[in-house]
C-alpha cells in the first residue's frame, strides 16, 4: 500500500492532475464545437450575415471538432503508453472519450431544443 501512495505522489509530482483536466476540458470542448456544428446543420439558418450557408459553417465546425479531438486523443494515448498496461489504458480511454463526448453532444442538443 505504501507503494501505490509513493508512485501516486511521485504522479502527482509530474502534474498528473494538471494533465488530466486539461484532457478533460480539451475533450469537454471538442464536443461542445461539435453539438455546435451538428445543431448549427440541423437548424438551416443563414450564418454569418448570410455570407456563408450554414452548412459550411455546420461542417466547418465538425471537421474543427474532430481534428481537434483527434489530437487530444492521440496526446493521451501516446502518453498511455509509457506506463504499465499502456493497452488496456488506452482501449479505456477511447472508449471514456467516445461515450463522454456523446453524452455531451446529446445534452447540448437537449438544451437547444427547449
């Protein structure tokens, strides 16, 4: 037990948590750019004082969104993997990210429709 809190301290050291949030906030973003860019494709007004279609700006935001998370998920993976169990880690955390950024696509959806 001793040494889990060792390598815990030692992790939060290395600004384990700093990481973690910044994570988290990364993909908390990303998911908000894309509800933005679905619902901006779904609702069909004129953006941009009708310069630009919404459709543009509607995929503009999703291509913006998924690189972006693409990013983020390859900084967490990379970083997966210099520890132990680096596979199991990564597979959860895709799967982590896939259903967060889900669940908040879906609540940012739900908040527009009232």
């Amino acid at each position: 037990m001793r040494s889990l809190w060792t390598r815990y301290l030692a992790l939060l050291e290395n600004d384990l948590s700093t990481q973690i949030f910044d994570n988290v906030k990364n993909l908390l973003v990303c998911a908000l750019l894309f509800a933005a860019g679905t619902d901006t494709l779904m609702g069909r007004r004129e953006l941009f004082i009708g310069v630009f279609a919404s459709n543009i700006a509607g995929w503009g935001l999703i291509i913006l969104s998924t690189l972006l998370m693409l990013l983020n998920v390859s900084d967490g993976i990379r970083r997966l993997a210099k520890l132990p169990y680096h596979l199991a880690l990564q597979v959860l955390l895709i799967l982590v990210y896939v259903v967060i950024a889900e669940r908040v696509v879906e609540i940012v959806w739900g908040f527009r429709a009232h």
